[in-house]
C-alpha cells in the first residue's frame, strides 16, 4: 500500500519538474537565439569628413533605444607620383577611418590596397570593414587641386554572427 502511495505522488512531482525544466531550457535556447546578430553586408560610399551610422549593428541600450557604431573617414593619403611629375618613387594611397562604438569609445584604422603592408580588409568590434572602391581612381595631374575623393567601403559583420552562432551550437 506504500509503495503504491509513494508512486501517486512521486510519479506527477517528477512530471511537474521535468516539465519545469524543459521550459527553462527551451526559453533559454529561444532567447540566445534571438541574441545571435543578423548576417548584413552593406556598403557605404565616404567623402573625406563625412560618417554613416552603421544601422545594421545597432545594439539596444537600457533605454530601450538602439544605438549603432558610426564609420567615418577622417583623411585620405595620397602620396602618388603626380601624373606629368617626375618622382623618385611611386607613391600610394590610403584611407584613414575612425570607428565610434556605441559606448562612444574610439578606434582608427587605415586601409589600403598600394601601400606597403596596407590592407584593404580590417576586422574590428566584430565588424569587417573592406575596401570597396574610390573615385576618382586615376592620379590627377601635377598642377590640378587634390580632388574631392568618395571612397566606398564594405561593411559586414559575417565573422561576429559565425561566432556567435558556433557558441549557441
């Protein structure tokens, strides 16, 4: 008669709690899946002083707000052998840009795809920033004003949402 007692309340107290703790892993799977960033690549097209806002990594904040890091290209480096000068050497070109994170700190980084040691892809805060283009392409001649530059990067954060994606797995 115990025995029988014992599995009447034994039996439905295990099911409650097995149930219990079905629920919570299944709630914690569903909330780091939805943590797991989104895959974007967009390009951004960048005089020299101007920034874009980087919408797709927007990270949301106590307030509720999402606030996104901001790219800005702070200088173009052009050292090339002026067309119709004659120079000991060929020179190169590089974009130096800066990378404001929603926290507001601050980090540079330069891109290149002539200059020695350059690179025309840098990784930083998860995001990949990639040379993308720049116009005007040809080295201006020897009298002409330095010209107004638009450089176009490539922005994607596919190496932030692998990692991610291998913690949750």
């Amino acid at each position: 008669m115990k025995s029988v007692l014992r599995q009447l309340i034994v039996l439905p107290l295990l099911t409650v709690v097995m149930a219990g703790l079905y629920a919570c892993g299944s709630a914690s799977g569903t909330s780091r899946a939805a943590a797991t960033p989104q895959p974007f690549a967009t390009t951004y097209v960048l005089a020299q002083g101007a920034s874009a806002l980087i919408a797709p990594a927007a990270q949301p904040v106590a307030s509720g707000k999402a606030i996104a890091p901001v790219v800005r290209l702070d200088r173009v480096n052009d050292s090339r052998c002026r067309e119709g000068a004659v120079c000991v050497w060929a020179g190169y070109i590089s974009y130096s840009f800066s990378l404001t994170r929603p926290d507001g700190a601050t980090s540079s980084f330069v891109l290149s795809d002539s200059m020695p040691n350059g690179a025309t892809s840098v990784t930083q805060d998860g995001l990949t920033f990639t040379l993308a283009g720049v116009e005007p392409q040809a080295v201006p001649p020897k009298n002409d004003i330095i010209p107004d530059y638009r450089v176009s990067i490539r922005v994607s954060n596919v190496a932030k949402v692998a990692a991610a994606t291998a913690l949750i797995h």
